[in-house]
C-alpha cells in the first residue's frame, strides 16, 4: 500500500496534509486538503475545519457552490438562513449556494468537522469583517 501511495502522489491522486498546514484564525482552524490550488485539476474542494469551544466562525455565504459539512467529534449550532440545527458526531448538514451561514462550537471539545464544496474554487463572502471564513 505504501509503494502505491508514493506513486499516486506523485500526480496529485495522494495528498497528505501536515498538522501545521492550513490558516489558523481566531476561532479555529481550516485545513485545505483537495482544491484548485492544492490539487490542479480537482473539481471540488476538501477539508478539515476545527473550532474552538464557545467560538464560531464568521457569518458568510458560498456564492459558487454547495457546501457539507460532517461532525467527525464535539457539538455545535449551526445557524442555517434563519434556521439553528444542533450538529453532533455523525450529524451532517447541507448548506445551499448563496445561504448565509456560521457554526458555533457548543462543547467542551473543539468542534472537527470535514467539510466538501461542490467546486474547485471555493469562494466565500463574509457578511461580518472576517476575512477567514
């Protein structure tokens, strides 16, 4: 398996993600796994999101595509529109194109979700001052 996974990353199939990698805010931490800039030619974008506990990330909206969002551990609200849905391990949320939304970590442990765009190049606006959405 080892020998199978040096070949494939050698053209991008395989991409491992160092802990360090990633932009760290305030709130958390994102980690870029698959995406136009990681990976050229992927038609979507991976990742990993940890949020620190009684924090959340910044209200903002996907204006070219769908987001999914999977709680792999911890708790949180994630206000949806108008809507809040509490999220737990195994919970998994779909996120329309151009619908504001945030995530509250409600734990005591950081919230760590994987979250899959439907495009390669992701794109955010954030509807507060925080460019690290």
């Amino acid at each position: 398996m080892a020998q199978d996974e040096g070949r494939l990353g050698s053209n991008g199939a395989v991409r491992r993600v160092a802990d360090e990698a990633g932009v760290t805010t305030e709130w958390g931490h994102l980690a870029w796994l698959i995406g136009e800039v990681e990976t050229p030619g992927a038609e979507q974008t991976f990742g990993v999101v940890t949020i620190r506990p009684n924090q959340r990330n910044p209200l903002h909206l996907h204006p070219n595509c769908e987001e999914l969002l999977y709680v792999m551990s911890g708790e949180c609200d994630h206000l949806l529109g108008e809507v809040t849905y509490r999220l737990g391990p195994g919970s998994v949320i779909r996120i329309p194109r151009g619908v504001p939304h945030w995530a509250r970590c409600t734990s005591a442990e950081p919230l760590t979700a994987v979250i899959s765009f439907s495009a390669p190049d992701r794109r955010t606006e954030n509807l507060e001052g925080d460019a690290s959405a």
